[in-house]
C-alpha cells in the first residue's frame, strides 16, 4: 500500500503514543493534533482518510487506534527511521541531536531491499542512538525500559539506556552534561519539597536537576 509522507506521519506519531499507553492502545484526537503541531480539525480529515484504508479504527470524537495492517506499516515506518539514524550516528559522525531531522527525511524511502540491506551493513542493532528499540523486519523489537530516572532513590545507581525526550534542546543539554546512553548515574540527594535530585555523573561532577530533567532519562540499574 503506497502512503503518502503525511499518512506515514502520522501512523508512526499514533504508533509512538499508544506505545506509552497503559492498558488499551489509543489516542485522542487532541492529544495527536497537539503531538502533530496540527488543527485537531486537520488531525480528523487525516484519520478520517486513514480510517477508510483500514489504516486505523476511529469514531468522531472517540479514541484512535491502530489496526493490525496500520501497526505492520508504522513499524516499518519507525524501523527506517531508527535504522538511519544509527547508521548516521555510526558511520558519519552526525551527533545525536542531529540524527533525527535527517532520518525524518529518509524513512520515506520504499526500497525494502535498500533497508535489508543497511541493517545488514550496520550488524543488526537493537537500538537507535537514543536507545530506542529497532524494529525487526518482521515487526518484532527488544522490550522498551521503563524505569525512569526520578523512579530512584537516593543512593541508588543506574545507567542511561535511552532518552524519553529526544528533542534538540535536551539532547544538547545532556551533552553538555557528558551524559550519554551508558553513562552511570548515582543519586546523591532526593529533594521531597519539589522532587528535584542532586546526581553524580560518572562518579565525577555533580549536578542538581529538575523533575522533568529526571523524567526524561529512561535508565536501569
């Protein structure tokens, strides 16, 4: 089934919420609009087309979801993305925080031969640079983590495995901060007023960060 770039869009921006999903997989018109940066007027026209190619299931003013065939193709959709962004990352020296705008650009490509083919070239990784899983070519991935950093206590140790957000800005403060996918993390000081944490960095700086800051770091022990 051909889509167009829009359509791809916005399967793999619904596949991406409901993966955050506890429960039943859906989301709410608004709630992809505001992911989207669209109208929620723009979002309906789009499921409404989606829905009509058995893309997704949608009633007006009801919850989203994807179908089986919906799923298939943002997977494969999010399974390019991933794969060119690791294959920035690795073998052209793009930085993190770069990867992404690039790797929006060429997951639109159709040729499945050519994406064997760079998974093949890249060893098979199970990871993105920011530690986002990779889809297989027959769907299946390694399980997302799902601990996050203000999940710790003080005294508790971790390492980063991924970052929730992956937006520019974030991804260059982290770098600032030395902190990568890997990085061990030690909560030094848990704050109860405002949540905020006091952590060491490789056992080596020391930083004081905000709840969001600890929310955005997916990490594991």
């Amino acid at each position: 089934m051909m889509l167009s770039y829009t359509e791809e869009n916005y399967l793999k921006a619904l596949f991406k919420i409901c993966s955050q999903c506890e429960g039943r997989p859906e989301a709410g018109t608004n709630e992809m609009a505001a992911y989207l940066g669209v109208k929620p007027a723009t979002a309906t026209d789009m499921f409404k087309k989606l829905k009509e190619k058995g893309l997704v299931d949608y009633e007006r003013y009801g919850k989203i979801s994807l179908t089986e065939i919906g799923k298939k193709n943002a997977l494969t959709i999010l399974r390019k993305h991933r794969l060119w962004e690791t294959f920035l990352y690795q073998k052209l020296d793009f930085s993190w925080d770069e990867v992404h705008e690039v790797a929006e650009q060429l997951e639109h490509i159709q040729s499945e031969k050519l994406v064997s083919k760079l998974e093949d070239f890249l060893g098979y990784p199970e990871f993105d640079p920011h530690g986002d899983p990779i889809p297989k070519a027959n769907g299946d991935m390694p399980p997302a983590v799902k601990m996050i950093l203000s999940d710790l206590k003080a005294g508790e140790s971790c390492r980063v495995v991924a970052v929730k957000d992956t937006s520019v800005l974030f991804l260059q403060y982290l770098k600032r901060l030395g902190i990568s996918i890997g990085t061990k993390i030690t909560v030094i000081e848990k704050v109860s007023f405002d949540g905020s944490l006091q952590i060491s960095i490789d056992e080596q700086e020391t930083r004081n960060v905000s709840v969001k800051f600890a929310d955005s770091l997916f990490v594991a022990k």
